[in-house]
C-alpha cells in the first residue's frame, strides 16, 4: 500500500510538472497540515504501522499463531 501511494503521489507530481527537488523543498518548507477527519485517521494509521509490521514480525520469529 504504501509503495502505490508513492507512486500515486510521483505520478501526481510528474502530470503537474513538478520536480522531485521542487516536491520535497515544499515538504521540508511547511509541516503538514492534518485537520478534516480523514487526514486525522490516516495519519494514526501510519503512526500505528510500525507498531503493527514490529508485532507481526514478533509472531512470526517466535512462532506465536494466536493470541
């Protein structure tokens, strides 16, 4: 998933003639801006993934299949 995003996110960029340089001084320049809901549950989502991808590894290594 995030690998699309990425890529949707470069291919939004590429149609508006805008330079990788160019896309990533505007990230540095200005924080983002997270107020209608959906920003807010996106970004819990990706702050939680870590969590999720470390804990998914943890069952794996240690042969954990249930809780």
């Amino acid at each position: 998933m995030i690998t699309s995003l990425f890529d949707y996110f470069r291919s939004i960029a590429r149609l508006a003639n805008i330079t990788p340089e160019a896309m990533e001084e505007a990230a540095r320049a200005s924080p983002p801006s997270i107020e209608h809901p959906a920003e807010w549950k996106l970004a819990k989502f990706i702050l939680r993934f870590a969590q999720v991808t470390y804990f998914v590894g943890y069952c794996y290594h240690n042969n954990v299949y249930s809780l």
